[in-house]
C-alpha cells in the first residue's frame, strides 16, 4: 500500500468522490475558501490516466518528512506524541538532537501539516489555509510548492535533483519526500493533484 500521487480532472473526481447530495456543500465551501474560483479552471489531459504515478512512501515515511517540517518550524500543528510508536519517537528524537528546532519559518507550510496524508487534493490555486470537507483535505499546490522550496533552502538541497538512495536517514528521508512531491507538481503545476 503506501501514499501515491495522482493527477485528477477535478469535475470528475467531485463527480466519483463526493455524494450528489452534498456537492454543491463542496462546492460552496470551496467558492467561500478560494475568491473567484472557476471550476472549469483546471485543465486535465486524458494522456494522464495512463502514467506511471509516483509513490511517495509508506505512511511512516510521509510522516517523517511531517514531523522534520513541524521541528524544524517548531509548529505544534499536528505533533501529538501520544499517538507516536517506538519507531516515530526515535524519528522525534533524532530531528530533535540533529535540527534546530523552530529554526526556519516556512510560509505555507499548513497546506502541508494541517491536511491529510492521504485524500487530501491539492488545488493549483494560492490560497491561505488548507480547508477539511468530511474526510477530504483541500490544500494550494502553489502553497506546498513554496513550502518544499522554503524547505529545500533551510537544508540546502536541490529539489530537482534525484533522490537520494545511498542514505538513509531521516533527514534525508524527508528530503526524498519533498523532491518527490515537488517534482511531480511541478511538472505540470496547473493540474489538480490528489495524495491517495
């Protein structure tokens, strides 16, 4: 199993994920989040229903990629040790002893930490806050692609770059992560890309 990336054309997606009951709730939601929303502004190219899509990870290793951001930015957002296992107190504790904590500020960084791991979408518009419909989490492409590039810069690597499989750290874990998120966005940054 584990986290993938995917593009979606978005009519579509609200068509096969939401009930038609409660569309125009999303709908409405989004219009009240995103100022001068156009739903047919997204484009989608069908080619894209046949690509290989990346995966990020398993769970755990997305949520090492969360907790490097959370210490290093010392945003409490979503830290909640109490649900952490041995494995992801190790993590805590390594980022904690090799990272300075609440050393960078990193401007969007809530598209990343206040949203879902998976079913979460990312809209390529810019808005300020991430926004929760039932499960769904709604976040700006725009904003975690400025995110990953404030990251990329506090530890001072190359977003497109290769990812780096000789270490295997959790620093550099959290840096796949990013290049791979990244690199998937931008390679066409104006498509709607859902976590699933």
């Amino acid at each position: 199993m584990g986290l993938n990336l995917r593009r979606v054309d978005f009519p579509d997606w609200i068509e096969i994920s939401i009930s038609k009951k409660e569309r125009q709730d999303l709908i409405h939601l989004i219009y009240q989040n995103i100022p001068g929303y156009n739903p047919n502004c997204f484009p989608y190219d069908d080619e894209d229903e046949d690509f290989n899509y990346p995966r990020v990870g398993s769970y755990g290793v997305y949520n090492t990629f969360r907790v490097c951001l959370e210490v290093l930015t010392g945003d409490p957002l979503e830290i909640d040790i109490s649900d952490f296992d041995n494995f992801e107190l190790r993590i805590l504790d390594y980022f904690k002893e090799n990272l300075e904590n609440n050393s960078i500020e990193i401007p969007y960084v809530r598209h990343i930490l206040l949203t879902s791991d998976c079913e979460n979408v990312l809209l390529p518009v810019a808005f300020d806050q991430p926004f929760w419909f039932h499960d769904f989490s709604f976040s700006s492409s725009i904003g975690v692609m400025r995110a990953l590039e404030s990251f990329a810069d506090a530890l001072n690597f190359n977003l497109c770059e290769p990812i780096d499989q000789n270490e295997l750290d959790p620093i550099t874990t959290a840096k796949n992560v990013s290049k791979i998120i990244y690199q998937f966005i931008n390679e066409k940054p104006d498509v709607v890309v859902e976590f699933c």
